[in-house]
C-alpha cells in the first residue's frame, strides 16, 4: 500500500517527494498504525481491522465517488 500511494504523492509532487511531504506522510502513516495499534490492545482484533475498514470507507468509497 505505501508503494501504490507513494506514486501518487510522487506525481502530485512534480517528480520530487520532498522532506515535508514525506514527513507529513510518515506522520499521519505513523499516526495511524498507533491508532490501530492501541485499538488492538484494548479492543481485540476486530477494533483495527473495523477502523482500517471505516478508514477506506472514507477515502476511497465515498471521498472517491466525488472525484469522479
């Protein structure tokens, strides 16, 4: 997954990923995966894959149908 959204982030860039593009994208990557990692330990396994699920629900089923 980060190498297919890393392309995009590559070509919105102009061909150059720069420091603060990268830095924002290792953030809210970094961000993310504690978030689920936090929901695991208290909620059990199901509590990151649901969040995971709500997360591509937002992005890329509904937030998608508007860019098409």
């Amino acid at each position: 997954e980060p190498a297919l959204q890393g392309g995009m982030l590559l070509g919105a860039s102009g061909g150059v990923i720069g420091p603060g593009i990268f830095a924002a994208y290792v953030a809210q990557a970094y961000a993310f995966n504690l978030t689920a990692a936090l929901a695991f330990r208290r909620y059990g396994l199901l509590a990151p894959v649901l969040l995971r699920l709500a997360y591509y629900l937002v992005w890329h089923v509904a937030y998608g149908n508007f860019l098409a």
